[in-house]
C-alpha cells in the first residue's frame, strides 16, 4: 500500500511564553498557523522500516532514530519505506521535523487503529498542533490545542540558511514568566484587522535568538522595508521570519524583492491558515 503526505510549515503568529514548571517545560500562549508550503512523505508499506531523504534540504538530515519521522512511526507501529522530500530549512522555528512527525501520525491513524493523540505530545511539544495542522491556539507544553477562526493571511517566509537550536534560545531568555495572550482572540474579517491585533501580541523567544543569530534582525528589517507589509515577525524560536501583507500579488511582490537583493536567502509567499 502507498500512500502520501503534506507535511506544512508551522508558523508562530505569536509566541508568549509564561512559565515554566518544576520538569524544565516551558508553558506557553501562541497562535499558530500553517503555509501552503511545506515537506512531503511517501509511504510504502513493508515488513521493516527505512527511511530515506530527497529535497532541497535533504542534506544532513539523519535517516535513522533519532529523525523525528522515523520516531513517529515506530511509536506508531508502522513498518515500510518512508521518502521524505525535505523543502523546509532546517532548525527554522517553523516546526518542519514537527510537522514531518504529525504527517507519519495521520498516515498510521488511518491505516490502521491507533491514537495519534497519545503519542504526539511525546515527539515535542509542537506536535499536536502540527496534528491538528490548522490555526489554534497552543497552551499549557503544546497539549492543549484550541481551533481558531482566521481569514486567509497572506504572508512571505524568510529564512537566511541560519539553523538555530531551539536549548540555546530558551537559556538566552531573560524573563520566563511573561503575560498570555488576551482570555479571548477576536474574529478577524482581513489580514489587515488581523495584523493590527497581532501588533499588541509578542514573541518571546525573538529577542534572545537574536542573540544567538544576529543575521535574524537583518531579514526583519529587509521586511519591514517591503512595499505594504503590515506585520512583521520571527517564528518559533528561529531563524525563519515572516511578514503580512494585504493581499497575496503585495507578498510575491516583496518576495522578488528581497530575492534580488539576498539570493542565497529562502522566500516563500505563502497563504496562512
């Protein structure tokens, strides 16, 4: 049996962390949502599991257990040949091994009988969003996962081939307890009322990765630069950054842009939701 998978960028809209507990967990606040841009995995059922790598980033990424794909279909009880088309960049704060993770997790679910539910908060704390694989709010480690309603938001995703680990970003932060979202996230009618609430929203994690990666504060200011951008933002905990625009024509425009001026960075206009 063969069969296929989407695996999409996970994007952080905002990113409040507001505790940690006594296990070294983080608890935090963040509205995610997913591009139309992302990896893909193909499956082919089989007596043993192996898993190989194509794509544009497929350079260095590990083919055994301690790739988070074949974790997932090992907690999962799946055997067979896994390829996995890596077009997302590596340590980019835009939840590719997550995703790539959550992709193995529905591919079993319905092939067979288990609970990917169960299983996904143990392969990181972006997984269950990653499972649900639409705009949520992610509270308490990741586990508590709550649909959210949001227009469709065009956006551009840059990444300057910068991968950053996620431990040194948490350890450069300086405040752990940091104020949640608002109890209640309005209904948004366009992007542009949707960016204008997000303004007043954070990501903790932005400034101490850039400490980490200082080249992160240069793609920030080469958005902030583009023609109508209305919000502009780091991801996860880095490196990728994304902007908002009004339309998805205003969010090609600024990608051929930026693409003239920093080729060797990765842009992707993209639809959010």
């Amino acid at each position: 049996m063969k069969a296929e998978a989407f695996a999409p960028a996970k994007i952080n809209l905002t990113l409040h962390v507001t505790g940690q507990r006594d296990d070294g967990y983080h608890m935090l606040d963040s509205l995610v949502a997913f591009a139309d841009v992302g990896d893909r995995l193909t499956f082919s059922s089989g007596p043993n599991l192996a898993l190989s790598v194509a794509g544009e980033f497929s350079s260095g990424v590990p083919i055994d257990h301690s790739n988070l794909v074949w974790q997932a279909a090992e907690a999962a009880g799946w055997t067979g040949s896994i390829l996995l088309d890596k077009q997302l960049p590596h340590g980019g704060g835009i939840g590719g091994g997550s995703s790539d993770a959550a992709a193995v997790l529905r591919t079993a679910t319905a092939q067979g009988s288990i609970n990917a539910n169960d299983i996904a908060l143990s392969l990181g704390a972006d997984v269950p969003a990653c499972l649900y694989a639409a705009a949520a709010r992610m509270r308490g480690i990741g586990e508590q996962i709550e649909p959210i309603n949001l227009p469709p938001l065009p956006a551009l995703l840059v990444n300057p081939g910068i991968a950053v680990p996620t431990g040194p970003v948490f350890s450069a932060l300086q405040c752990r307890e940091n104020a949640p979202m608002p109890a209640r996230i309005p209904t948004f009618k366009t992007p542009v009322d949707c960016a204008a609430w997000l303004r007043n929203q954070r990501n903790d994690l932005e400034a101490p990765a850039m400490t980490v990666a200082p080249g992160i504060a240069a793609v920030l200011d080469a958005l902030s630069d583009t023609r109508d951008v209305l919000l502009t933002r780091m991801s996860g905990s880095g490196s990728t950054c994304m902007a908002l625009y009004p339309t998805l024509k205003a969010a090609h425009f600024a990608a051929y842009e930026i693409g003239v001026a920093q080729p060797n960075w990765w842009c992707r206009a993209t639809m959010l939701s």
